[in-house]
C-alpha cells in the first residue's frame, strides 16, 4: 500500500488521476526546457584562432608525414627482402687488429727461448751419481753386514727344508763348504 500512488487533491479514481499527473508533469518539463533566460550567463566567444589551434595540427601532420616515410622505408625494405629470397647480408670483413699483439709475440719467443735453453741443459748435465762406485759401495755395505751377522740370511729357509744349518766357530770364521751353500741360497732367494 505505501507504493501505491497518492494523489494531493481526492479522486475517484488513483489510476486515472496518477496519469493526468503525469502528462501535466511532462508538459511542465517540456516547457521549461524550451523557455529561453532572461539574463545572458553565456561567457564571451573565443576567438577562431584559440578554437583551430593551427601548430598543433602542423605538428601532428608532421608526425604522421615521418611515420608514413618510415612505413614507405620498411615497406620497400621488406619488398627487398621477399624479393631477395631472405639472404642476409651481415659479413664483416674486416680482421681483429690487437694493439699489443706484437710485444705478447715477442714474450712468448723469449720464454720458448729460455724454455729450450732450460731443456737443453738438463739433457746435457751429466750425473752427480756415479753407478759404479755406488754398486761397489753397496756390495761393500753387505759384506760388512754378513760379517758382523750372528746367524747367516739363508738359515731361516733351511730350518723350513729340513737340513741343518751349519755351525759357526767361535773366531767367527766359517768352513769354506758352508760359505759357498750360504751364497748360493742367498742368490736363489733373490
């Protein structure tokens, strides 16, 4: 019932008095639509030349004069190219010049040099060592050593064998048999 329409004035009828509401409305909204002001409120003309702004226009036929260059530049670039198969041409042919190239040559031939010249010596030197007197040295050292032994190197593996070692006397000087078996063992044992 609040939404129902309630007119000012009484009526019979709400529906038929809401619509002559509505049309006097309209007509009144019509009218003060079309009534002209009494007073001017308009604010004064401007000028031609402020309306047509004339540098901004020849700016943008600028811009649009080079992007249509540059479109006609690619068009006729990419006319080339379908033409052309799509070959590209990006050689360069021009050599990579160091600027210290000749001095780094010349270091690594005087370290070539030194380097052949180091070889050279140590192929050249003779040894320090001498193989013979080292060889009678060490035959000395065992002869010393089986002299000064209590009991010969071979005894061990001919206690294993079964057969007896021999005996030493007591000046420590051997029979001149046992001493050959004693070298013979050791010559198999090494």
């Amino acid at each position: 019932m609040h939404r129902a329409y309630q007119p000012i004035m009484p009526t019979s009828n709400k529906y038929l008095q809401q619509k002559w509401d509505k049309n006097d409305y309209q007509k009144h909204r019509t009218k003060v639509q079309r009534a002209s002001a009494v007073v001017d409120t308009k604010g004064p003309q401007t000028p031609v030349h402020l309306q047509i702004k004339l540098k901004t226009l020849q700016i943008q036929k600028e811009r649009l004069a080079v992007i249509t260059r540059d479109n006609q530049i690619l068009s006729s670039k990419l006319a080339d190219i379908m033409r052309s198969n799509g070959t590209v041409e990006n050689w360069n042919n021009y050599t990579y010049k160091s600027l210290n190239a000749e001095k780094r040559q010349r270091e690594l031939m005087q370290i070539s040099h030194e380097n052949q010249a180091i070889l050279h010596r140590i192929t050249h030197c003779e040894s320090e060592y001498n193989r013979s007197r080292l060889k009678e040295e060490w035959e000395k050292a065992e002869r010393v050593q089986k002299d000064i032994t209590r009991y010969p190197r071979g005894l061990n593996t001919e206690q294993k064998s079964g057969k007896k070692a021999p005996i030493r006397e007591v000046g420590g000087s051997m029979s001149d048999d046992t001493s050959d078996e004693i070298q013979e063992q050791r010559r198999l044992q090494q």
